[in-house]
C-alpha cells in the first residue's frame, strides 16, 4: 500500500482564472502578442498604400437589373478580347467564357420576360445582339 501512495497523481490547474497571467503562460501570450503586433504594424502601411494606389471610387453604382447587364456585358467583352483584362492589363480571348457569358444573359432575358421595363428589354436585347455579332466575328 505504500506504493501506492508513492505513485499518486499531481494535478496541475493551467487554467486562467484572472486577467494577470504568471508562468510560461504568460510569457507565451506575452510572445503571441507581440508577434501579432508586428505583423499587424507591417501589414497596415501596405494596405494604407494600396488604398491609395487604388483609384476606384468608393460610391458604387446602384444595384439593378441595368447594372446587372452591364457588369455581364462587360465580362463578355473582356472575354472576347474587345477590353484588357482588369487585373492583368492583357487582351486574352476565352470563346468558352464568352459564350458562357452571352448564353447567361440570353436566359435571363428569357426568365425575365415580362417582367422588365420597355428600357431594361430594350437594353438586354441590344446587348446580346452586339455580343453575339461579336462572337461570330471571333469564331
């Protein structure tokens, strides 16, 4: 019997119980936080100079159908060649993406028949007749 109370088990409580912390607890969160800080201090100039490199304003347009059109109007171009590439600065051609991109507009031309103003028919009409005769130039 006395080996086993020789053999006992020790408990240690790591947990925190107040806003001070002693230890290697402490000295660990000490280290974290100091890591975090330095990277976080590095990491703002950088974003601070993309904002200002950034010329985009920060009013968006309003979201609507018209809006909608356009901004799928313009992926089209961009895969068609007509317009460079955003992010890259190229003119790249993607007939794949172009014809994704016009056969979308052309559904919702037809899911939303009926429910479209005269100027918003008028405009997706007009659109996907230019894109199309686009694309077969291309192909």
């Amino acid at each position: 019997m006395n080996e086993d109370k020789e053999k006992g088990y020790t408990v240690r409580d790591r947990r925190i119980f107040s806003q001070e912390k002693s230890g290697p607890e402490a000295e660990k969160a000490e280290e974290k936080s100091g890591q975090e800080t330095t990277a976080t201090s590095k990491e703002r100039p950088v974003e601070e100079e993309v904002q200002k490199e950034s010329k985009r304003p920060t009013v968006l347009p309003p979201v609507d159908f018209s809006t909608f059109v356009f901004s799928l109007n313009t992926s089209a171009l961009v895969h068609l060649g007509e317009i460079a590439d955003p992010v890259t600065g190229k003119r790249e051609r993607d007939l794949t993406f172009a014809k994704h991109t016009i056969d979308t507009i052309a559904m919702l031309q037809e899911k939303s028949r009926g429910n479209l103003t005269k100027d918003e028919e008028a405009l997706i009409q007009h659109i996907l007749y230019d894109l199309r005769m686009r694309y077969v130039r291309e192909v």
